[in-house]
C-alpha cells in the first residue's frame, strides 16, 4: 500500500466512524440519554441522516482533495451556497441539518459581507466536531494548523472552540503516528498551545472520572452547568470527553457507544470519537447493521483514487435532506 493508499483509506474511515457516531448519537442529542443497556448495534430509524458533523467533515477533505489545501473562503462559499439551496424544508437552513444557531450566523454574515465575522463569546465545539478527517488530508505541520486555524476562525473567534479543535487535531496526528492510549493524551497536552483546554486536558490524565472534570470545567467556563450531562456541547465537553474515549476504548464500536452513554451533545461526541478512532480502525469491524446507513456508499468513495464529481456530492445531500417519510426517495 503507497502512503497516498494508506491516507486515503484513513480518511475514509474516518468519515466512516464519523457518521456512524453522528447517526448513532443524532436521537438523544441534548434529551435523555439511552438506557443503560443500549450497546449501539442499530440506528433507531431505518433511513437515518447525518448531520452537521459529517456534513462539515466531508466539506473540509473534499476542498482539500480537490485543491489541495484547505481554504477558508472557498469551504464558507460552499456552507452559503448550501445554505441558499431551495429544496430542503423551509425550516431548515438549506442543506444544513442540525447546525447551531453561531454557525448559522457565521455562514449568514458571511454571505451579506463577504467576510469572516463569527458570533463573539461561542465557546461550543462545532470547530472541532468537523476536523478529524482533514487533518489526515492534510498530514501533521505548522501549515495545517493554520490552514485549519483559519476555517475554525471563520465560524469561531472563542480560545476555547479554536484550542478545542486544535486538540481534536493533534489527537487524530498523535494516533496516526501509532500513539494509542493516555500517550495519546500526553502528545496532545505536550502540543497545545498554553490555556484552559491544555491545563483541562492535563487534569484528566490522572483523573478518577475525566468526564465529570470536564463538565466542571465547562460549567465554570460558561457559568452554569451543562444541562444535559458531560458529552455536552461546550467546547471543554464534547470535544474533549471524545479525546479521552478515543484514546481509551478498546474499539472503534465502545468509542462511539460510550460516547453516546455520556449524554449531552451525543452526535458531535460520538461524531468526534468515532472518525478519531477510524484514522486506526477497520470501520468494517463494526456491527453490520451500523454500515447500512444511506450514502455510505457515496461517502467511502472519498477515500478511493477518484474523487466524487461535485454533482454527486450535491446529489447526495440534496437526497440526504429530502423528507423522510417521502416513498421511495432514499434508496442507500
Ligand atoms: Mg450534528
């Protein structure tokens, strides 16, 4: 297998593992979380979608794919121009499913101004949800960080979302690089800039329960506790809860599980999880039914030699966001 083999095959599976914890956490995102005897051998509907989290992911490889870098305005030209599609629902933002409301407003002054003008003060962990994948694309160096920093900054000028993301980053290069375990967590600490997610990240090694420190970390960041349990969507939570699973868990399937079971912003977590653990893991170890998703197969194709046409990208999602109790629309 050439390199290019073996980082294609990476990226694919990580939007793979991607999807599958977005998919798995999307029905109990910020409700109550699942039973204590779920194990994540199905998806709760029949034609489940993705969401924002492997939306995004595959947005930010794809420009790098093509081009060959990663460009901030490029990628926030195409979050408009699926933002203006017309055949979603009129309820949501376009081709969009399941964004937040400062991801909505980045994307929406982006377009009246042509600039990056992000929400102030959103410390939430959308920047770091859709990074895994591309950094894989991209490799390990200075240049990558910043060309991902850029991106981050388009949607998020908070430390803790931009130092959040770049930890998701550093964690999918330590693994790549064959770290596994709390090493893992050491290489992200040793490469984080100074600031709370790196002194956060630090505490949790020798933690008794690390989950239960970052909900307090995140707590007094926001200054008020996190409504839905630990996997919540404050940078500080998910992103980090995500870290510490992937380097942890014994397998990709456990990651994502686990990532659910933690409550909160279940899709982005177990999104998080799951696409750190496939930069290492076979997703096809993963229990059959979970594979079955519409459009897995599209999605793999971007780790193949030839890419998707951008037509079919479009086609996909505009079919990904067609009703779903229309007959006959999604066939996988
Ligand atoms: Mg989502």
């Amino acid at each position: 297998m050439t390199a290019t083999d073996d980082r294609r095959r990476r990226i694919e599976h990580a939007l793979v593992g991607c999807a599958v914890g977005d998919l798995l956490g999307g029905p109990y995102e910020n409700r109550r979380p699942p039973p204590a005897g779920w194990q994540a051998l199905a998806y709760a509907s029949p034609s489940p979608r993705w969401s924002d989290d492997t939306q995004q992911s595959l947005v930010l490889v794809d420009d790098v794919l093509r081009h060959g870098a990663l460009d901030a305005r490029r990628v926030m030209e195409r979050f408009v121009a699926m933002r203006d599609e017309a055949s979603a629902p009129a309820a949501r933002f376009g081709l969009h499913r399941g964004t937040g409301r400062g991801f909505r407003a980045a994307v929406d002054a982006f377009a009246e101004r042509g600039v990056a003008a992000p929400m102030p003060g959103r410390a939430g962990n959308g920047a770091a949800m859709r990074v895994v994948a591309v950094a894989v694309a991209l490799g390990p160096g200075a240049g990558s960080v910043a060309q991902i920093e850029a991106l981050s900054r388009s949607t998020h000028d908070e430390p803790l979302a931009l130092d959040a993301a770049r930890a998701v980053v550093e964690a999918a290069w330590a693994l790549q690089d064959g770290v596994r375990g709390d090493d893992v967590l050491g290489c992200v600490v040793d490469r984080l800039p100074p600031g709370v997610v790196r002194d956060t990240l630090a505490g949790a090694v020798a933690a008794e329960d690390p989950f239960a420190l970052f909900a307090d970390a995140a707590d007094r960041a926001a200054g008020c506790r996190l409504e839905h349990g630990p996997g919540g969507g404050h940078a500080l939570a998910g992103p980090l809860s995500a870290i510490v699973l992937a380097a942890r868990a014994p397998t990709l399937h456990v990651a994502v599980r686990d990532a659910v079971r933690l409550g909160g912003d279940t899709d982005s977590t177990a999104a998080i999880a799951g696409a750190l653990r496939g930069v290492v893991d076979d997703v096809d170890t993963l229990p059959a039914a979970l594979l079955a998703f519409p459009g897995v197969e599209t999605l793999r194709r971007w780790g193949a030699p030839q890419l998707p046409s951008l037509d079919e990208w479009w086609a996909l999602e505009r079919r990904l966001s067609a009703r779903a109790d229309a007959p006959g629309r999604m066939r996988g």
